[in-house]
C-alpha cells in the first residue's frame, strides 16, 4: 500500500477533476458526434458526387447552411435560454440533427431540391439550439485552473471517436451503401439524448435582442474577435468539407480508404492533445503560445495543395494535425476563458463566437466560387487562400 501511495499526488496533478454533469454533459456529445465523425468526411462526398462532382453546388449548400445559422442564432439562444432553459434547449435540438442525417437518406433526383433546403435549416435550428447552451453548461460545470487539461481530454476523447467513426462508416458503405449509413447516423444521434436528462438545470438568460446581437457583432469592440473568430470558422468549413472531398478524389472513389487515412492521423494526433492541455494550464497569456504556432500551421495549408498521393495525404495531415493541436488547445481555452470572465454576459459572448464562426464559413464558400467561377481555379487553390486566412487568427 505504500508503494501505492506515494503515486496518489501525482495521479490527483495528472487527472483534471470531473464533475458528474460534466461527464453526462460530454457522454451525449461523444455519442452525437460519433454519428457525425461516421457522416463528416463522407456527407460532403456524397453531396459532390450527387451533384455530378460540381463542386460550386457544394459551396451553395453549405452557404444556405451556414447563412440560416448565422441568421437564426440569436433567436434561437433566445428561445432556448429564455423559454425552454439550457436542459430543455440541448434536448430539443437532437432530433433536429437526427432527421438532418435522415433527410439525406430520403434524398434523390426528383426531390433534392426540398430535402436540401429542409436540411439546412434542420441543422441551423439545431446549432441555434445545442451550441450556446452546450458552451454555457461547460464553463459552469469546468473549473478553470484545470480548464485547458479538461478542454484537451475530452478533445482527445473526441480524437478517439474519430477514429473508430471513419472506419465503421468506410465498412458501412463497403458493405451496404451510403444510404444505409445515414439511416444508421441518424438513429445513433437520438441515443444522445439520455445523458442529457441526468445533467442538473442551469440558468442563464440571453438578454440582447435579435437586432443588438447583429450591431454588437460588426462593433468595433468585438472587431479583432470576430475577424480572429471568423477566419476560424473559414478554416474549419475548408477542413471539413473541401478537403475530404480533394482527397476523395485523388484516391479515385476509394470509401475505406479515405476513412482508414482519415482514422490513422486522428489516432497518431490523440495523445498530443493531453500533453498540449496540460501544459495550456501554465500559460499565463495564451496568445504567447498559439501565435507562433500558427505560421507553421499556416504552412500545413500551403503544403495540403500540393498533396497528390494517399501518403502524402498521410504525412501532410499528420503534420497539419499536429499544428492544429499545439494551436487549437491554447486558442480554444483563451476563448472560454474570455467568455468565462464576461460573467453575466456568458451566453452572449458565446453566441456572437458561433455567428462570427458561422460567417466566416459563408464568406470563404463566397470567395470560393467567385474565384472558381472568374479565373476557373482548380480545387489546390483554395488551400492556399485557408493559408492566408488562418494568419488573420494573429490579429487576436
């Protein structure tokens, strides 16, 4: 036992303390998001591919998508705090993202048209309602002086679900179709629902209105933070939807492969987040520390245009991978803990970080086609343009 004892410091330093409804809180996203690493890569492909690879009918979707959401969220914050209270909110908004993923099993040629539209607005209901409560309830459930440990392990346990979920959704479609894949997404979200009925009613009431929400976004005030904010939001659209299509493409149609690379970097990138979080917790001014970093993460971009081959896809992920964590720990919990210390302005603050995240993914599918369509860029440019946008995260 004495041997024993002498670890017990070290494991109470190493392990950041979780709250009950912390666990339940994050048990319900790790379900939810499972579904969504299963349909992430592969949702865009499909969208391509039933477009006939018109990549610019890609871009419009999503700009519906991101356009209804930028739009709706402060009335959407509104209902949920207000109305319905952030339990009520998180639960209302999972059978929005569940019939999101079926309508794409519903889709085809002779009604893509409604179930497109239907779908984007299912999913920008659903963020208006999931993501401001789900920020608000993990700032009073964490603890700040462990903050960055605990953004990282449940970053890490998100990495883990993206590793299963590209293979079991490659495997999926090897066996069945892409269709059946959507109709088992959508039947896992609805699971998240039960941990959500054990986390404990918190209170916070949006108090701006729809039309001051807009004016505070655009102020002067809020300008490096939404500039900082939105070039975020351009990088992430570019990440999630252009990319996994490009490297769809250069493995020629390939399912399981595009899964199994995509699982490969997620799992040789999980355990850098934990030593990442750990060390995020000393740093006085995070900015010192994500900064830096990020010309090298800019390089990843740059380099991602060239890839032309599954190993460089490997190695060139790996590597942006690995930026986007040394980066992405620090920047995400300089980010909460600002709006932590807004105090009664909680949920404002993270409302106006989802609207500025938000246009920043409508105005990078706008230049997008606009330079697609005026001087007909391929595809590798738009990696170079991401390049340039994520310096702008400098100006924080």
């Amino acid at each position: 036992m004495g041997s024993l004892n002498k670890f017990k410091p070290l494991v109470s330093k190493e392990i950041p303390p979780l709250s009950k409804d912390i666990i339940f809180l994050w048990s319900s996203q790790l379900i939810w998001q499972f579904s969504a690493g299963m349909m992430g890569i592969f949702l865009p492909i499909f969208i391509f591919t039933f477009f006939e690879k018109n990549l610019e009918k890609v871009f419009f979707f999503y700009i519906l998508v991101f356009f209804v959401s930028a739009l709706f969220l402060p009335l959407g914050t509104r209902i949920g705090l207000n109305f319905l209270g952030i339990k009520k909110s998180l639960i209302f908004s999972i059978p929005l993202l569940s019939f999101y993923y079926f309508c794409f099993y519903l889709l085809d040629k002779g009604n893509y048209y409604f179930i497109l539209i239907f779908a984007a607005f299912l999913v920008a209901f659903f963020r208006s309602f999931y993501w401001t409560p789900y920020h608000v309830d993990f700032l009073k459930f964490s603890q700040r002086n462990v903050r960055g440990r605990q953004f990282a392990l449940f970053s890490a346990s998100l990495f883990l679900v993206g590793v299963v979920a590209p293979i079991t959704a490659g495997l999926i479609i090897k066996n069945f179709s892409l269709k059946f894949l959507f109709l088992i997404s959508s039947i896992i979200v609805f699971f998240s629902i039960f941990p959500l009925l054990k986390i404990k009613k918190t209170q916070e009431k949006f108090s701006f209105g729809y039309f001051q929400t807009f004016k505070t976004l655009f102020s002067k005030k809020f300008r490096k933070f939404f500039v900082g904010l939105s070039a975020i939001g351009a990088e992430e659209a570019v990440g999630t939807i252009i990319w996994p299509i490009f490297i769809f493409e250069i493995l020629k149609g390939d399912h399981f492969a595009v899964g199994g690379i995509t699982a490969i970097v997620v799992a040789s990138s999980m355990f850098l987040y934990l030593i990442t979080g750990k060390y995020t917790d000393k740093i006085k001014d995070k900015r010192e520390f994500f900064k830096p970093v990020n010309y090298f993460y800019s390089l990843g971009w740059v380099l991602k245009s060239f890839v032309n081959s599954a190993f460089q896809i490997f190695a060139v992920n790996t590597y942006h991978s690995f930026m986007a964590i040394l980066r992405g720990v620090p920047f995400g919990t300089f980010i909460y803990e600002m709006m932590a210390d807004s105090g009664h302005y909680v949920d404002e603050y993270t409302t106006l970080r989802e609207m500025a995240l938000n246009v920043g993914r409508v105005l990078i599918f706008l230049l997008c086609i606009f330079l697609s369509s005026v001087f007909n860029l391929n595809i590798n440019w738009i990696f170079f343009i991401t390049a340039l946008v994520s310096l702008v995260i400098n100006l924080f």
